[in-house]
C-alpha cells in the first residue's frame, strides 16, 4: 500500500497527495469504526456482561491460537480471503474517491489478504469490549494504525526514493514479524495470567 500512494503516484494521475492520503486515511478510521461498532454490539448482545476475568481469557486465548496460525504450527494456515483492493480504481477514480475507498477496506482488515491473525484478535476484543462505543473506539484506534505509515512516504518525489522505501521495507519486514509475535506472546500471556486471577 505504501508504494500506491505516494506524492509521485499522485502527481502523475493528476491528483493533490494530502487529499488522497487524507481520505484513505478517515476511510481506515471510518471502516474501523463501523465494524468495531458492529463487533462490539453483537458481543454485548451475544454475551451480556461478561467478567473481566472471562473477556481477559477470551482475548489472551485469540491471540495465542492466532499466533499457533501465523507461525503454523500443526501445519494448519492463517484462514483469509484472496483479494486485494482493486488498482484499477487508481486511475479510473479521483484520488480522494479511491483514497477514501482503499482506506475502508484496509479499516476493515478482513476483505482483502489478512497477512497477521493480529486483525482477528483486534475484532476479537471488540466483541469482548463490552459495547458498540468501545468497540469502534477500538476499531477506530485499529483503523488510524493501520494507514498512519503511509505518511512514511510524504517525501517520495523520485522513482528512486520509491526504490529506497521499497528496500527497507522489505528489509524490516522479518523483524516487524518477529516483534508483532513477542508482542503478542507476551499479550496473550498476560491477558491468561490475568483471567487465571480474576
């Protein structure tokens, strides 16, 4: 996604990068928000006032199956669709119209690749949050994290600061990795200990 929205991308289709980027932005929020709000009502409904103790272990136990999946374990994959945004809508829309429309899908987190079960764990604990609002301030807050790095691109004004960008992130890519596992071992860890406490 980095390299999709980029000053350079926009400059030549025509299109203001900040206006692009402004509404890929409030459409990651906005896609966030909707099913964080959706998530967190049906739990609420599902399963009225839960403890803290069983939500806790409900969100720690999503995370360690999550990670068994991404490191796959027992040979079973991380289940996901196949789909990516569709890049046709580039140049066929106006760029705050595709902005606005790649954000969502990427707030939304399951329409298109899941590549981390950190997004199933993320809806997970807004099921478990108690309610619409603090589901899609979750969601929000999901939503805001996963197109804030775009602004890692503002300066790409060449083909060959693209390159360069390109590189490190394939470069960080394995360490992201490793550190999204420790992070979420030591969540699910300390979410178990805290529900085994309650």
């Amino acid at each position: 996604m980095l390299g999709s929205i980029t000053p350079l991308g926009e400059r030549g289709r025509g299109s203001t990068w900040w206006v692009t980027v402004t509404a890929y932005v409030v459409g990651s929020m906005l896609g966030g928000v909707a099913l964080g709000a959706a998530l967190g009502a049906l739990g609420a409904r599902v399963m009225p006032g839960p403890s803290e103790g069983v939500r806790l272990a409900i969100l720690g136990s999503a995370v360690a199956i999550g990670l068994a999946l991404d490191t796959g374990l027992a040979g079973v994959r991380l289940p996901s669709v196949h789909r990516q945004v569709d890049e046709a809508w580039r140049t066929r829309y106006r760029g705050w119209v595709w902005g606005l429309g790649f954000g969502v899908q990427l707030g939304l987190g399951v329409v298109t690749i899941v590549t981390t079960s950190t997004v199933y764990a993320t809806w997970a604990a807004t099921a478990v949050s108690g309610g619409a609002l603090a589901g899609a301030a979750i969601g929000a807050t999901f939503g805001l994290a996963r197109a804030l790095p775009v602004l890692g691109v503002a300066g790409v004004r060449r083909p060959d600061q693209l390159l360069r960008v390109d590189e490190a992130v394939r470069r960080l890519a394995m360490p992201a990795r490793r550190a999204t596992y420790a992070t979420g071992a030591a969540l699910a860890t300390a979410a178990l200990l805290g529900a085994a406490r309650w």
